[in-house]
C-alpha cells in the first residue's frame, strides 16, 4: 500500500483515564507519508484534574504544559489545517473524548472526523493487532505514550497488518 492509500493517524496523551475530568495534554498526527506532527497543549483555566500515575507513564508535567504548551485554539487550527476526511486511532473511546473536549474549550469544529482503526481491519486483523504492534514497538524501539511516537506505531502496524497475506477461504 502506497503512503498516498495510507490514512493519517492520531493519538492523544491526557491528564487521567478519568473520562468525566480529563483533558487532552498533548496530540500527535502520523500523516499518511509518515510525516510526524506534535503539539503540548497548554491546559484551559477550568482544566484541574491531574493524575500523578499518569505522569509517570507520559512524562509530562502540568509545568511543562503550562510553560511549553500552545494554546488549544492553536492546537486545533494546526489539526484542522493538516486533517480532513477519517483520521484514525486505536483508543476511540478516550481519544475522541478528548478531540471533543479539546475543539470545545477551542470554540471551533474539526475539519475531520476521528474514526476506530478497528474499521480499517478485517476481525482475524484485529486480532492480530496487539502483537503486531508489540513487535513494532520493539522494531521501532521508540518511548511509548508520547503522541507522536504511539501515531507512528499505529501507522507502522496499520502497515504490518494489512501487507500480511490474506488467508485462503477453505474450498466449500
């Protein structure tokens, strides 16, 4: 498959799992020529959950974030100039919380919409997801749960996955 069939792919790092409190903290995009996009996202003055756990797995502190990250607006003009059409991720629950919660406190739309990678796949594909994708993670030998580095390991598995052959349908 050609970077040109390839979809864009995003994924999002957060304050917590806490599907009511979180926010996003950081997204990164792996475009479809594996082109990598990242952006810390400075927290909306209403944005107080913090999860020390979740620090630990990330590695960014809310110091970071309010001395290095950009404004939401800014973060979501940049989305919304590099996506259109399916972008898709492998936490749909989670990231599109935190799409939704972040073009809100943004006061725009997104020019996208953020899709499953399950729809890309076919069931034995998804099956064979966690370990194709643990076998890229130790190709690739990047830090995981950093946004750019977990789009480009789902890019880099969407690859793995669909170039494998296609099992043969026994005859009837």
């Amino acid at each position: 498959m050609t970077a040109l069939n390839s979809p864009a792919f995003l994924d999002f790092e957060a304050s917590s799992l806490d599907l009511i409190a979180s926010y996003p903290i950081e997204v990164g995009v792996c475009m479809p020529d594996g082109d990598l996009h990242s952006w810390l996202i400075r927290p909306h003055v209403l944005w107080r959950d913090w999860s020390e756990s979740a620090e630990q797995v990330h590695g960014i502190s809310r110091a970071t974030l309010e001395q290095q990250g950009m404004e939401l607006q800014e973060v979501a003009a940049e989305l919304n100039r590099l996506l259109s059409g399916m972008v898709f991720c492998d936490a749909w629950t989670f990231d599109s919380f935190w799409l939704h919660r972040l073009f809100r406190a943004a006061n725009c739309l997104p020019s996208f919409q953020l899709e499953s990678v399950s729809m890309l796949l076919t069931s034995p594909q998804v099956q064979l997801w966690p370990a194709i994708r643990q076998q890229v993670i130790a190709e690739l030998g990047l830090p995981i749960h950093r946004a750019a580095n977990d789009a480009l390991i789902l890019q880099k598995t969407w690859h793995q996955i669909t170039e494998l052959p296609v099992p043969s349908q026994p005859a009837p």
